[in-house]
C-alpha cells in the first residue's frame, strides 16, 4: 500500500499540464538569439494572436509550430524576421493575410506554352505577368530570376507580357522582347529594356538588338509582324481572365501571390509550396 501511494505521489508531481509544457522552440531558429529580449517577447505574443493556415489552419501559429509542423516553423521565422527588422503589427498580420489568401487560393489554370521561360523546375512554376515600364517589375524580375537560381532545378520561372494603357512605350517595348525571343535573347533584351525604361523609342530598341547580335532585318521584321502584336495580347487577355489588373502579378504554382521586393519573403513563399509539392507538413 505504501509503494502503491508512493508511486501515485510521484505521478502527480511528475505529470505536469500539457499547457503548462506548451512552450515553441524558438532556438531552434538562428535568428532567435539575435532578438533583443523585448523583440521575443513581442514574437511570442504574435504567435500566440496570428492564426496558421494549411495543416493547421485553425490554430495559432504558436500551437502549430509546437506540433512540429514544416509550415508553423516557417511561419515563426517569418515572424521573427519581420520583427527583427522593425514591422508593424498592422504590417505584420497583412503580410500573414497576404500568405493565407495565396496558400488557400483556387489553383487557376495557366497556358505557359510558347512563352519565354527560365529554369527547368517541375515542382514549382512562377507566373508573372509585367510590363517593361513598371518600375516595381523592373526590381522583381531580377530577385525572381535570382531566386529561381538560388533554388536549382526546382523551380521555373514563365513571364508574360501585361503591357499598361498609361506606359506609352509598354507595347513597343515588348514586341522587341518578343522579337528579340525568337533569336533566344528574350531575358537579355528583357534586362536592358527594365535596366533602361526612359528610353524605349525605336532607335533605342533597335540598338538594344544590335547589343545583342540580333541581326537588324530580321528584328525589324519580326516586330511589325502581326503576329507579334497578337502574341501580346494573348498574354494580356489571358492575365484580364485571371483577373490581373496592374503588375508585377504573380502566381506560384497557378495560386496568385501578392509579390514584394523582399528576396526572403518572396523566396519563403516559393519554398512553403515546395514543401507541399513535395508533402513536407
């Protein structure tokens, strides 16, 4: 009777509260040890008031990330880096919105048939859809590009042709790097017409071809081709159906994501659907 009472004793001290054990191993982050104990407390108190989603969709993020789920540790570094760089709340849950709307979204069917693409990647495919005189394209596609390089083969990168009404240059800008396509240079023409948006007139796009060592005749010819115009717009009219209406616009694997000039940001989502790709909960 006394051992069976000691043993009952030393249950009860033992057999803590699973709540009071409830506690995310924020150490298991790098960047955890570089917070200031202010910016911690501030993190687990975003991750005790933000939900998850996908997985666990209907916990916080601090309980998903205890379960040892791929995307609550995400989600808490996500949360670590932005307040390690100084975020707003307001800015913070926006940006977590911004992930839930994308990860949830209706996968949209994509024609990438024909267009210009880089990268061999079949688990993931980026869609984007820019102009080239938007400047917020011009500082995306490099990170994009960059991005798709840090990744290997995992990921491919399509773009489309979205020129604007108000860029008085868009469309001639784009016939070029369509012509300019056909002699597989469309990426360099598309680096000089980002790298030099004031000046897309004739001459200019003309001299960007010789640049290139595409032969003028040909370039010249390739642009006043109808077909040319009509490749553009194919782009365009498909962008309008998937409800695209500015650029840069952005989809990871068919689910539109809101894209941000942040290379982590942008390289944390592409890798949160590799995770899914691949079954890494």
């Amino acid at each position: 009777m006394i051992r069976v009472a000691l043993l009952l004793l030393l249950a009860a001290v033992t057999a803590t509260p699973k709540s009071a054990l409830a506690r995310p191993p924020w150490e298991s982050i790098p960047w955890w040890g570089d917070l200031e104990r202010s910016e911690r407390s501030r993190v687990e108190k975003l991750a005790q008031e933000k939900f998850s989603y996908g997985p666990c969709s209907n916990a916080t993020i601090a309980a998903c990330f205890e379960k040892g789920t791929r995307i609550g540790w995400r989600l808490a570094r996500l949360l670590i880096y932005l307040v390690q760089r100084g975020a707003e709340d307001q800015d913070i849950g926006r940006i977590i919105d911004e992930r839930r709307v994308s990860y949830t979204a209706q996968v949209r069917a994509i024609d990438i048939a024909g267009s210009p693409a880089l990268g061999g990647g079949s688990a993931v495919t980026l869609v984007e859809f820019a102009d080239f005189e938007c400047p917020m394209c011009a500082s995306i596609t490099p990170t994009l590009k960059d991005v798709v390089g840090t990744l290997g083969g995992k990921v491919k990168l399509v773009f489309k042709h979205f020129p604007l009404k108000g860029h008085r240059n868009s469309v001639p800008a784009a016939l070029a790097a369509v012509a300019a396509a056909g002699h597989g240079k469309f990426w360099e023409m598309a680096d000089l017409l980002f790298k030099n948006m004031d000046a897309h007139e004739g001459k200019h796009l003309e001299g960007y071809a010789q640049k290139l060592g595409i032969p003028l005749e040909p370039f010249r010819a390739a642009v006043k081709d109808p077909a040319t115009l009509k490749a553009i717009e194919k782009d365009k009219d498909l962008g309008l159906t998937l409800g695209v209406r500015a650029t840069p616009s952005l989809f990871v694997n068919g689910r539109e994501f809101k894209p941000m000039r942040d290379r982590f940001l942008l390289l944390d989502r592409i890798e949160e659907e590799m995770d899914r790709v691949e079954g890494k909960k």
